[in-house]
C-alpha cells in the first residue's frame, strides 16, 4: 500500500537527497583554477582550492551550499595575462549584466530547497506517504516553472538549447538536481576568457584584494613544482609571480 512507505526507506531518500544535492553543488577546481561566489549585491568572494581535501590533482570546492540562489563564476588564471581578455573591458560589467537577466530564477533554489529537504520529510511524518510524494509532486511544479522561465532569459544570457536541453533532463530525472539550477546557469553561462587580476580588482575590495593576490601567488608557487625549472612554462609562471608580488605590494603602499 502506498500508505504505509516504511519509515526507514523514506528518511533513506531524504538522505540520498541531500546526497545527491551535496554532489551536485560540489566542484571540483584544478589549482590554477578558482571560484567567485556572490556574496550580495556587487559584492563577490573568491574561492581557492589550496588547502582543501585534494582528489587527483583537484581540490574539492562546496560553494555556500546553503544558498542556491548564489551566482557562481568559475575561472583559471593564464599563464600570460595578455591571454585573457583585456583588463578594460570591464568583465564584471557583463557579468552583473547577466545576473539581471537570471534575476527571476535565483529564487527558485531556495524553494526548491526548502521543499525538497524540509517539506518531503514533514509531508511524510504528518500525512505518511501520500504527503510525501504530494511535496514531490509540488516540486516538480516548481522546476517546471524554473525550467519555463530559464527558456524566456536563454537567448539574453547566451545558453544554448544544447545546454537547455542538458539541465532540463537532470532537473527532471534527479529532482534534487534542480534545487542547484540557478548555480548551473551561472557556471556555463558567465564568462572565461576573463584576466582573473582584472576580475579580482573589480570584484574584490580594500583589504581582501591583497589577500587575493597572495592566494593566487601562492597557487603559483605550487603549480612551479610540478614543472621543470628554466622550461617556457616555468618562466611565464616565474613572471606571473613577480607580477603578483608587484601587485600586493602595490596593494600595501
């Protein structure tokens, strides 16, 4: 009987969703690579992978998992500045631009969320089965709306069908999954080609923006030992760290 869901396998789901939810916000970042997460309005904060629990290489990142409705920007740090696009084109610009666009959908995660996590588990301990798979019933409501408003903002943010199409199917086959949509969106849809010094000077303000500059010296520093001394290689990130110093100790004056 529907009914009479034992109790044991539905806080298993409840479990597996968190699980599921938990993975799916995890990134894994090479450690020339780094996170900038929205910490309020025009404000960021960066994320570095040194010092994390470290899986072949990558570091495992967990981006305010309590708040899905945080914009995410992923970049990597070139060898050569000159790589990247130019500082003066103003990369926050577009990417505040972009945010404007997402605006309706941040709050669907949050929701979704509190649904998912919270709602399944009480539908079930006040209405037994039925209640639960009503709360999943509303969540998927809810991504359907999301997914509905995604495609009216696409075209603007520059998310392709191919993409749609991607995140559309692992919202709807993983429910857990669409509770991280709006973060997904940010990962594919916010730039790469952006100097991470340009985006760290824009982004990040007064005192920390020193401290910026020496995590990313210091991810650097590590990169160098993997690498032979005196190759091409070498000597770009040799010149990337004098660089670096220069800064904070411009930073410092």
């Amino acid at each position: 009987m529907i009914d009479t869901l034992p109790v044991a396998p539905a806080w298993l789901l409840l479990f597996a969703a968190i699980t599921l939810y938990v993975v799916d916000v995890a990134q894994l970042l090479f450690v020339n690579e780094l996170l900038f997460v929205r910490a309020g309005p025009s404000r960021w904060r960066a994320l570095f992978p040194l010092g994390r629990p470290e899986l072949a290489r990558r570091y495992l990142v967990l981006p305010s998992v309590l708040r899905p409705d945080r914009a995410v920007w992923r970049l990597t740090w070139p060898a050569r500045v000159a790589q990247a696009r130019p500082a003066g084109d103003a990369p926050a610009a577009s990417v505040e631009a972009t945010i404007r666009h997402l605006a309706a959908l941040r709050w669907f995660g949050p929701v979704l969320l509190v649904v998912l996590l919270l709602g399944a588990p009480a539908g079930y301990l006040l209405f037994d089965a039925l209640g639960f798979l009503a709360v999943i019933a509303v969540a998927y409501l809810f991504t359907l709306l999301a997914l509905a408003t995604l495609v009216r903002a696409r075209a603007r943010v520059g998310l392709s069908w191919l993409a749609l199409a991607s995140l559309a199917f692992e919202s709807l086959v993983c429910i857990p999954y669409s509770i991280n949509l709006y973060r997904k969106v940010t990962l594919r849809v916010l730039p790469r080609d952006v100097d991470v010094l340009a985006a760290g000077r824009e982004l990040v303000a007064g005192t920390e923006h020193a401290s910026f500059l020496a995590d990313i010296e210091s991810a650097v520093g590590r990169r160098l030992q993997w690498l032979t001394p005196g190759s091409a290689d070498y000597q770009r990130l040799e010149a990337t760290r004098r660089e670096l110093g220069a800064g904070r100790g411009t930073d410092g004056s």
